[in-house]
C-alpha cells in the first residue's frame, strides 16, 4: 500500500516568494492534516480537513497561508508571500478517522518538504 | 505555548543500556500516541495509549499512561543502534470537541555502539 506522498520534497525559495506543496494522502483516508515542524521540535498543526471541510484552521496564519483540499482527496498548502521564518519542513499526515470516543485513528505522515527561505 | 512536554531532550547511551522518556501535559489527555522519527525520517505512529494506568508493551519497549492522564512514559530496555532517533509523545488535548493532537518537544536517543 502506498504510503501519503508529498512534493517537492525540497525547495528553496527567497522570501516574498510564493510556494504551494501538494499532498496525496493514503487511499481512503477521510482525514488530511498539515504540520509544520521546526528543526529539534514536535510537529505542530496548522490544518486539519474531514474530507473537503477544514474542520481545524486556528492554527494556519491565515495573512500568508491557505490551504484547499479540492474533492476530499489531495490537498495544497500555500504561502505567499514566504517569509525567513517560514524555513522548515512541513508535513502532511492522513488517517482513516479522526475520533471515535476516546480513541483516535494513527497518523500516518509523508516524508515531508523541508522549505528554505533565503 | 506548549502543553506536552517531554524530558529529557536528549539521551546517550551506551549500546545495551536502558533508555527511559517522560511526557508531561499541563491539562487531562483524551489518549496519548507515541511516535518515532528516524533521522531525516518523519514520524512512524508506534502505540496508542487510552485507559488511566495502561501500560503496553512491544517487544523491549514499554509504554505507561498515568493514573491522571497527564502524563506518560516510554522505557527501552536493552537499547540497540536500531532505536536511535527522536521520540515523540503527542497528546490528544480536550478542546470543546474539537480535540487537537499536540506533539511533546521529543526525546532525541543516540546510542554508543
């Protein structure tokens, strides 16, 4: 089974660039989440969609990022414009539900796209 | 501000030796999750843990919930040079149902071969 795909798996770009990564999700999967994870830290969320609905954005700086999962399945992260700050590698994640009670499905994570903004 | 937190935030030792993580939330966890990411890897799910006082086992690895759903621990006995990397705990935090995994700041494990 193939895993969630991620591209480009490395870009650099100068600051008040715009970039777009895309995510493919495994097959099935109803729940998308977008990560940002900063060089010796957790990842940390930035959105999460249940199909095409983005169900958690409180997170997502909504000045520079947007984010759209077009028909429930891929999805694309967007900043424009990119900033120095925004240097680090973002994951995309799916899983089969979010929650039933207490118990919430794994996450399975892409490899990611590590973003250097110069 | 971070409410997972996890000590300590790095770990060597010596190849055989045992290797203990700690993660601590400031409020009630619904379930936490235990991930690994390898070096230049991204995070493997490794166990779930939903009962106050659970404790599960995967082979040298052992996982405890506390009694408060506040915090928990991973121990590896024996460790091997196949268990470096970066633990991660991730904590689902009640939010008004909209509950949000929350990943701790990590354990990174190197070993000594």
């Amino acid at each position: 089974e193939a895993g969630v795909v991620q591209s480009p798996r490395y870009k650099i770009i100068e600051k008040k660039q715009p970039v777009a990564f895309w995510c493919n999700p495994i097959s099935g999967h109803n729940t998308l989440y977008w990560y940002l994870q900063n060089l010796g830290q957790g990842p940390e969320l930035l959105i999460r969609y249940e199909n095409e609905e983005a169900v958690d954005d409180s997170q997502l700086p909504k000045d520079r990022f947007s984010a759209e999962r077009l028909k429930g399945v891929d999805s694309t992260l967007k900043i424009q414009p990119a900033e120095l700050g925004d240097s680090a590698v973002y994951l995309c994640a799916s899983s089969l539900t979010p929650f039933r009670g207490y118990s919430h499905d794994e996450q399975f994570f892409g490899p990611g796209t590590r973003l250097t903004v110069l | 501000g971070q409410q997972v937190m996890q000590i300590p935030q790095y770990q060597h030792v010596q190849e055989g030796e045992d290797f203990t993580t700690y993660c601590n939330s400031s409020t009630t966890l619904s379930n936490i999750q235990w991930y690994k990411q390898r070096p230049g890897g991204h995070p493997v799910f490794l166990i779930q843990l939903v009962k106050s006082g659970e404790v599960k086992k995967q082979k040298r690895l052992t996982f405890q919930f506390g009694e408060a759903k506040k915090n928990s621990s991973l121990h590896i006995t024996a460790t091997q040079t196949t268990d470096v990397g970066t633990y991660f705990c991730a904590g689902m935090v009640p939010n008004f149902g909209n509950e949000k995994l929350t990943f701790g700041t990590g354990t990174r494990l190197t070993i000594i071969p």
